[in-house]
C-alpha cells in the first residue's frame, strides 16, 4: 500500500533549517527563492512544511514585513510546484487550501493592528497583489479567491464560511 503523498516527517535537521529560513525570511527575491528552494525540495515532506509555514503566517506577534515575505513564500510555493516537475510538489495546492482562510483571516487581524495608515495601505497592497496574481494565474477557482478576500477584509467572522466554499465550481441556480 502506498504512503500518501508528502507525508513524510522533516528530519530535525531539515526542521530546523526550514524554521530558519521563516524567520530571517526577507522580501528579497533571494531569500524567497533559497526557501522556495528548499520547500521544493522537501516537497515529500509536503504535509509538515504546509503546517509549519501557514502556522508560521499566524502568529499574531509575527511583524507585518515578516508575514508579507512568508505570504510571497506561500504564493511563489503554489506557483512554482504546479509547474516544477518535482514528485509530490503539486500537493502543496491542495494541502494549502484548509488553511488559507485562517491565514488571511490572521492578515486582517494583522492589518487591524497596524498603528498607522500608511502601514495598513502597504499590507493591504501587498496582499492584494497576490491574491491578484492567483486570479491570473488560476491557482484556485474564482469564488474561492473570493472568499479568501472576504477573510482579508472582514476577518474570521466576516464572509462566507469556507466550510460552505467548495473548490468545484458552484451550482448555478434557474431563476
């Protein structure tokens, strides 16, 4: 019987090379490429790195510069492991997916306590330019997209529940 896809544990060694790199992880192009890198790379280990970056992207002590940089990892992750060829890399979409709605519910309470305007434009720049570029890219279905731009905007609380969300497309209703 075959082990499910990305279920490996990381070794400490490679846990703790990983924790590394989120927290000196800069916006750089570098540094998110060495960590796209290594994500990649572990992608048989898929299930833990999935765990450790999105809890990595909640934690509310996490500064804002900190979390744009690890949501720019996260993107260039789903990007680059659909077209990478790598064995197991294109589970990082669907392994992500339970747990973006809890990722940009945690950017809105980051964005809600940013002290300055200029701060909060900047965060709300950035996260929009991804999810943007998820739109081109077709990453996820539009009205997912959707929802996770409602979890941005109004938080947990706000929207649609994900639970309601479904990846296939929605049925359409005759009027």
């Amino acid at each position: 019987m075959r082990a499910q896809a990305g279920c490996r544990e990381l070794s400490e060694v490679e846990r703790d090379h990983f924790e590394g790199l989120l927290r000196s992880l800069t916006i750089s192009r570098a540094c998110i490429r060495e960590a796209m890198g290594f994500c990649l790379d572990a992608s048989s280990a898929s299930v833990e790195v999935v765990e450790t970056l999105c809890e990595s992207l909640c934690l509310r002590v996490t500064p804002p510069p900190k979390k744009v940089a690890r949501l720019h990892l996260l993107s260039d992750v789903l990007h680059n492991a659909a077209a990478s060829g790598v064995p197991n890399a294109s589970s990082y979409r669907s392994l992500l997916e339970p747990s973006l709605r809890a990722v940009f519910a945690s950017l809105h309470e980051t964005l809600e306590a940013i002290g300055s305007r200029i701060g909060r434009e900047m965060l709300r720049e950035q996260v929009s330019r991804v999810l943007r570029a998820w739109h081109a890219w077709a990453v996820y279905p539009p009205h997912f997209l959707q929802a996770l731009e409602e979890a941005f905007a109004h938080g947990a609380d706000g929207g649609v529940p994900l639970s309601l969300i479904h990846i296939s497309e929605p049925t359409r209703r005759t009027p």
